[in-house]
C-alpha cells in the first residue's frame, strides 16, 4: 500500500506577514514563492488582492512566472451582506488576479456572524453559496477555509455544519478546518475532524479535508497533525511558523514529521532534504534571525556539547539524533565549550577540513586554550568563527591579513540639535601586506564608525569585504555586580548573503570587545573567501 498523499499549503506570504515587524516588499514575495515552487509544495498563498497594493501587484509579477509544481492560489473573504457577489467590487482583484484556486473564508462561529458581521445566520450562509458559486462560474477552481471552525463547532456545531454543507453545494472543493485563535486541544481537534470526515461521506462527497491551526497554546504542529490522522489531507502553514501574534503551525517542523517519522508523502525526498535551507533563505528574506533551536532545521538541532553524547554520536548517531540531520538538509555540528572533551576537538576540527588524531598534542593545547579563554569569559558554541581562527592559530595555519596597530573612538554631542544629536568618529590604523594605513569615518554609533573605518581601510587590498554586513550584534555584561567596570562579551554575527558566521570579543572595554569580534568577523570572511576560491 502507498503511503498516502498530504498536500502542503505554504501562506506564508499571507499569513505570516500578520506577524508583528515583518514586512515583505514585492519582489520578497516573488523570491519566497519560486523557492517555495522549487521545494515543491502545492499551493501558496500569494495575498488578497486588493486589499493592498502590493499584494495586487504580486499577482501581476507572478503571471510572468510558470511555476513548475504549486498553485498559487488568491485569498478573499465571502461577498458583504446585502449585495451580491457579481455586484461586489472586493472579487474583481480577486478575479483578475488569474490564478486557476482561489480561497475563500467564511464565518463558522455564531457569535462571529451576529456580533462580527453584524448580520443574521441565513444572511452568512448565502454569502458563503453565492460567493462560491459566482467564483465558480467565473472558471476558478475554491477552496473554502471555514474561520474559527473549533471554536464555532464546539459553540453550535449544527450551525457550523450548515456553512459546510452550503460551501459543498455551491462547488468548493476543499474544507479547510480553522483553529483561528489557536486554544483548541488535539484530542477536540481529532474528534471534530472525524465528524466532518464522516459529514462529507453522509453528503456524497469525496471528503477533501485542510487543517489550519494557530500557536496560540502551543500546540499548532500537534493540532495539524492530529487533524491529518483523523482524515485531513492539506495541510495550512508557514515557513518559521511566521504569522500573527504566537504563529501558524510551523511546515518546517510539520512537514518532516508527517513524513519521516509517520509516513506520508508531502514532498518528494530530494525536496525534502532543502528544507534547512528553504528556512535560513525565508529567514534571511524577511530579515529575522533564525531560530537556533528550532526543531528539525534550526543550526543547534543537531548540536552535541557534552563529552559522552559526542563520543557516543561518533560511534551511532542514533545514540542522540532521532533522524538522520541530512534527511532535511541539517548536520551535525560539534560545540565547543568548557565542558568539551578531546572527542568534541576532533570532531570539530574535522568539519573545518582539518584531521587530528587523539594523541596529537595540538588537541590538548586546543582543548586547554578554549577552557582558558571561556575563563575569560569567551563562548565558543556561539562563535564557532573565533573557534575555527582560534583552532588555526594553534596549529601555526591562520594567515596574517591584515593588523589593527592601534584604534580611536569619540563621540561628540551637538548641543545646537534639539535631539542632543551624538556623532561617533573613529579612526584606524592597520597593517596591510607591510604596509601602514590611517583611516577615519562617522557612523550613528561608535561600533559603525569602528567598522566603517576598518573597512575603509582594507577594501582596497580586499574588494570581497564589500559583501560582508552585519546581522546581529550582542552584548553581555558577565560579571553585572561590578557595575560599569564589568567584563564585556560581544557577540557579531556577520553575511555574505550566502552563509552566516559568527565571532565573539571579550574585554572590560564595549569598544575594545566589539573591535576584536569586528576584526576577527573580517578575518574569517576573507578566510572563507580564500578556501572557497581554492576549492
């Protein structure tokens, strides 16, 4: 028997743009649906047109796409009370949007009809009908995404049932089951996906079932996946579980469970393996910072710190990994910190290209640097940049690119602005292949004109710094009992626009620590940079 087909719904590009501070311009959406087409989900939902302009816009751009594997698909509400659909000038973007799908989504719950649409139970049920119907005799294909379904069910489940049924009889073919306020429990999931299950068969239909389910109670991937045992066979979601307040259920962590440890098909195995990738690329789109933990695809989910658990990985990698990490595109990643052994340094040195044996007495120096600097105050498994020029520095292999002789920052106060406006000046000097430069700059800030000026001093010996930015910088204060004379971590997290790497600088001194994680962020850079080009 083969494993049965789950169909993957991707709104990301609707939904997950609820999410607080994420906003994504035209061409983001166009980039994110043709990787998603590339994955190989089903649909994705592009937006409502014209309920902006951007999204009716998106709709213009894709029609100069062929998409090799997804639908897109439109997303509208049901018509207004007291007009027809033919009538109602909110469908003709919907309309012209030309995509074959087009869901639609109507009110489940009572209360929402009479207290939310301020109109009458039979009013919402024709709204539902003629809005499908009309759609449908336009040549689209309707999925009807029921809003508040748990909630409405639960309320009156007879009423919720009707909007089903007229949804039915006027020509949708999906019923897309919507925990929209995210509260309802898995077992209440399962059972009232089994009434509908059981409902449609008793109508003469082909039961075709969607879930889409909320974060609210932390419970989006369970609800998801309780609604697909019990009969559900599209599932709704986003990548990251963007979406608004807590998220919609996550397809990264969706998407491999339904299909590696329960056996359905959602994508095809050689798609399944980009999905580390499709998240850190979604992630890097919309300009939020990845989850580190997240299951599945996150940088530290097939992470191993202590000892035993990386001696015992090293033998079976069953031993401490539920799926194999290259299933879905991950690795295995060895950290590196005050509770490693000379396992951890063996095996994290290999990923770096470099083989030591255990009774190499690099390994030990390696091991007993790493303890020292950590004393220091220095974290490692979050900068593995700094490890890996640490590790090279060991073993006499970490070429001089360049020096900082000596650096100043100040900052001035214009008592003239009404904001008490700040400039930060900072002044470098380095040395560049045996040759001595000063450079200058101003930056908002006394880090950006620190890194400005560094640059400035190296683009020309290094033209490929230009393509390194920063995305993330840290700081924290590890001894906080002593005040403003605390030690200082920084943490920088630095890009190509292909890959991420990250270097730590420890000092009494913000600017000095933040100096020594920017230089070594640069150094690292060109580092990478060189083996790329040699390999």
């Amino acid at each position: 028997m083969e494993n049965q087909n789950i169909l993957i719904y991707d709104t990301t590009l609707r939904d997950g743009t609820q999410r607080e501070r994420l906003s994504l311009s035209v061409e983001d959406k166009v980039r994110i649906a043709v990787r998603l087409d590339q994955m190989g989900v089903a649909f994705i939902e592009g937006g409502w047109a014209g309920a902006n302009p951007k999204d009716g816009e998106f709709f213009r751009r894709m029609q100069e796409y062929r998409l090799s594997s997804a639908e897109l698909v439109v997303f509208c509400s049901t018509r207004r009370a007291g007009i027809k659909a033919k009538d109602d000038p909110m469908l003709v973007p919907i309309i012209a949007a030309e995509t074959k799908w087009i869901t639609i989504f109507g009110k489940s719950w009572d209360l929402h009809v009479i207290e939310g649409l301020r109109t009458t139970l039979v009013e919402n049920l024709a709204m539902i009908s003629d809005t499908i119907a009309y759609l449908k005799s336009c040549d689209r294909r309707l999925i009807y995404d029921a809003e508040h379904w748990f909630d409405g069910y639960k309320n009156n489940p007879e009423y919720a049932l009707q909007t089903l049924k007229v949804a039915l009889d006027a020509g949708a073919e999906w019923f897309v089951l919507c925990d929209t306020n995210g509260g309802t429990m898995p077992d209440e999931v399962a059972k009232i996906t089994e009434v509908v299950n059981d409902s449609l068969r008793q109508w003469g239909s082909n039961p075709q079932i969607g879930i889409h389910t909320h974060n609210d109670a932390g419970l989006a991937v369970a609800n998801a996946i309780a609604a697909v045992q019990h009969g559900a066979t599209m599932v709704q979601g986003t990548i990251n579980g963007y979406g608004e307040r807590c998220g919609n259920a996550n397809l990264c962590t969706v998407i491999p469970n339904l299909q590696l440890k329960m056996g359905y098909d959602c994508l095809a195995a050689e798609k399944l393996s980009q999905l580390t990738e499709v998240s850190r690329q979604v992630s890097e789109i919309v300009n939020l910072a990845p989850d580190d933990h997240a299951p599945f695809v996150g940088a530290s989910a097939f992470a191993h710190k202590g000892g035993i658990h990386v001696s015992a990985v090293q033998r079976n990698p069953l031993t401490y990994e539920h799926i194999s990490p290259e299933s879905i595109g991950n690795n295995r990643r060895i950290v590196i910190s005050e509770q490693a052994g000379i396992s951890n340094v063996i095996s994290k040195v290999e990923t770096f290209g470099i083989c030591l044996r255990k009774e190499d007495p690099a390994c030990r120096q390696i091991l007993q640097m790493t303890k020292e600097l950590e004393q220091l105050g220095y974290q490692f498994e979050s900068a593995e940049a700094s490890f890996d020029l640490l590790v090279r520095e060991a073993l006499g292999d970490r070429p001089k690119f360049f020096t900082i002789s000596s650096f100043h920052v100040y900052c001035t106060t214009d008592s003239t602005h009404s904001n008490g406006l700040v400039n930060s000046q900072a002044t470098v000097k380095v040395m560049v292949k045996d040759e001595e430069h000063l450079t200058a700059a101003e930056g908002n800030g006394p880090v950006a004109a620190l890194d400005i000026a560094l640059r400035k001093a190296l683009i020309s010996f290094y033209p490929e710094i230009a393509n390194f930015y920063l995305t993330d910088y840290k700081v924290r204060i590890l001894n906080s009992d002593s005040g403003t004379k605390a030690t200082t971590r920084v943490l920088i997290e630095f890009s190509n626009g292909k890959r991420r790497w990250s270097t730590a600088g420890v000092s009494k001194n913000i600017i000095d620590a933040s100096c020594k994680a920017l230089a070594e962020g640069l150094e690292y850079g060109l580092l990478s940079t060189v083996r790329c080009t040699k390999s």
